[in-house]
C-alpha cells in the first residue's frame, strides 16, 4: 500500500505520475475538497480515499463525506492500523 497525507494536488501528481504504483493504494486527506477533486480523476478509480477526521475539517464536511461512498472516514487513533 502507498499512502499519501498532507501533500499539496500539485505535488501529489508529480509523485503519482512518476512512481510505478502496486495495486493497492490509498490516500489519506484532511481536506474534503482535495478528496472530491481525486474522484474526478478516472486513473485514480481503484484509489481508497480516506478522509481523515482530525486537521482541517468540520463535523458538517465529515457528514458530507459519510455521504460519499467512495470516500472514507478515518479516526487518528486508526491511522496507524491502516500502515499495516
């Protein structure tokens, strides 16, 4: 599993447009927008989206996402599980 957190878009598409990626990947973000706009990206369909609910999100943006099937949320004390 490759897990990206706390990367900017930018910065995060050079890394996925230049590293050779395993099957399963996930990318872990606090911000809802950043996770809607990987949704849009088709390449990025078998991505597990997480949205991580400490950092920079609001109990009405964690409710949105709970809205969203593709996306996922995550506690803190959980992160760690997700490593393994």
């Amino acid at each position: 599993m490759i897990l990206f957190h706390g990367l900017n878009w930018t910065r995060w598409e050079q890394i996925v447009n230049n590293t050779p990626l395993p099957r399963l990947t996930s990318f872990v973000e606090d911000r809802l927008a950043t996770l809607k706009n990987v949704i849009k990206e088709p390449e990025l369909d078998g991505w597990s989206l997480y949205l991580g609910d400490w950092g920079y999100n609001t109990q009405k943006e964690r409710a949105e996402a709970a809205s969203i099937p593709r996306i996922h949320l995550l506690q803190l004390s959980d992160f760690s599980k997700k490593l393994k």
